[in-house]
C-alpha cells in the first residue's frame, strides 16, 4: 500500500480518491474548495491539505484530476504546486483530459526533478468513476507507468500504457472523437424515431442487438428519451475536449470534419442554456428545431 496525494475532487476525482482510500492506501487530498476536501475526509477518513505542495509532500503517488491546461500547471508548478515537494523517485499520475502539448511539457519538468510522469486521462464518466470501473490509457515511459499501474487499479476496469508521453491525451482524444459522432447519430435516430410515431424503447430493444449498438445506445436512450439530462459529464466540459481535438487534428493534418460539426451543435445547446447538462442533451437540439 502506497501513501498517495491526489488533487482535485470534481465529480470524478471525488470517488476516485475514495477507492484508493477503500484499497489501503494512505490518502491526502487537495481541492480548490477546501469545504469540499473536508466533506470526502468526513466521508472517507483520509487527510487534507491547504495546497497541492503540501499535499504531494511525501507522497510516493501524486494524482490529479482537474479542469484544464492551466488548472493542471497550476497545481504542479510554481511555489504551492505539487512538483516544489515532490521527491526524488516518486510519480505524478495526470487524470485530467488535457492537450498533449501540457502534457509533455510538465513530463519534462518533472523528469529534471527525478520525478516520474504519467497522463493517464480516464473514461467512463461519473458513474464509472464512482463504480470503480474506468477505462485510462496512459502515456509515459514503462518503468513508470508499471510502478503507477497498481494504484491506478483501485478505480480502473483497464489500464492500458498506449506509448510515450502524450499517448495517453492522444488516445483520450479518439475517445472523443469517436463518442461525438455516435451521440450525434443516437440523437438523430431517436428523434427520428419520435416523429415516426415509434416507441423509442422498443426500437432501441431491437437495434441494440445489431450493428447500431453501442454503450451510448444501452446507456442514454432511456434518459434522453425522457428528456433528463443530468447522468453524465457536462456540455461545457465536452466543447473544451473538443477543441483539444480539433486543434490537435489541424497540427497532426487529421480531418475531423465530424467533430467539427458536433463542436458546433454542442454551441448550441450552451446557446439553449445546457451548458451543464450531460453530452446527450445533443438530442434537445433537434427537439428545439421542431
């Protein structure tokens, strides 16, 4: 058992950290909103901490699952970042969904200290967060991701190393891209379905079982066909995915032209006040053209 820090407690990483909790592990937390630390230690009996660098202090594992690019520098760098005290041997496990470029530019922050690096983006959302069951694929070298691996188990259903520092955020963004377009399509077919005159639940019970099935499909027909949009993660937090992706496809010359066009129907559902609503809300788009 490992004695492990981790930083940020969001939807996701809340549970997160209190699985490593639930495995043995001797957990610190760290959250912008100290009320929300003290709320999962009362819930978990681990520890909290004032900043990330005293958090990360001793710790053999830093984990972190924050916003974005500048949310996860924050964190690291800097005086109260986790990298100030981190020693010499131990490793930082980045859950966050960022651009691959922060990624490798932290890596190698953190090499030059002696410290480890792992990006290690996660789906599965807040479900598979509090169930234990995500799937993360990592980045960075072997050595690491082997010793980061067992920890990481405590909340993961698959663990896979895909490469070099990035490939985890790279692999994160096929993810992405490929959930984009399924949603868009799920949306289509069901409101289809409803301006046909169909039972969407019958539909879906037949088409499941064929070529058209999907974990979308089994896990969000029900919810978007009765109109609830609050099971998983949010509009906002999608388009930010999004644009790592595009931008991303336009530095590697990958055409996502897909992508780009559900980019934009995701700006209208912000426009239609759905900026927190789960990713399917793609579904009240079509419904508000009529």
């Amino acid at each position: 058992m490992a004695k492990v820090s981790f930083l940020g407690l969001g939807v996701m990483g809340y549970p997160m950290a209190g699985h490593l909790v639930a495995k043995g592990h001797s957990v610190t937390v760290f959250n912008r909103t100290a009320a929300k630390a003290q709320a999962w230690a009362d819930q978990y009996g681990g520890a909290t901490a004032d900043t990330p660098a005293a958090a990360a202090d001793g710790a053999e594992f830093v984990m972190a699952c924050v916003g974005n690019d500048d949310d996860l520098r924050a964190v690291c760098t800097g005086p109260d970042g986790a990298f100030s005290t981190m020693a010499e041997g131990s490793v930082f496990v980045d859950h966050t969904t960022v651009s691959a470029k922060v990624t490798r530019e932290l890596a190698e922050i953190a090499t030059q200290s002696g410290v480890g690096f792992v990006d290690a983006p996660v789906s599965g959302g807040q479900a598979g967060a509090e169930n234990g069951v995500l799937s993360v694929m990592c980045g960075g070298d072997q050595a690491t991701y082997d010793r980061a691996e067992p920890v990481i188990a405590a909340y993961a259903r698959i663990c896979r190393r895909l490469g070099e520092s990035g490939a985890g955020q790279m692999t994160k963004m096929v993810n992405q891209i490929c959930i984009a377009g399924l949603v868009q399509g799920l949306s289509e077919g069901l409101n289809f379905a409803d301006k046909a005159g169909l039972d969407p639940r019958a539909v879906v019970e037949v088409i499941s079982q064929g070529a058209a099935g999907s974990w979308q499909m089994a896990n969000r027909y029900e919810t978007m066909a009765d109109d609830k949009f609050d099971h998983g993660f949010a509009v906002d937090w999608m388009r930010k995915d999004l644009d790592i992706c595009l931008s991303t496809g336009d530095e590697i010359g990958a055409a996502l032209p897909v992508t780009a066009l559900v980019d934009q129907f995701y700006k209208d559902v912000q426009a239609l006040g759905g900026g927190r609503w789960d990713t399917s809300s793609l579904i009240k788009r079509l419904r508000a053209l009529g």
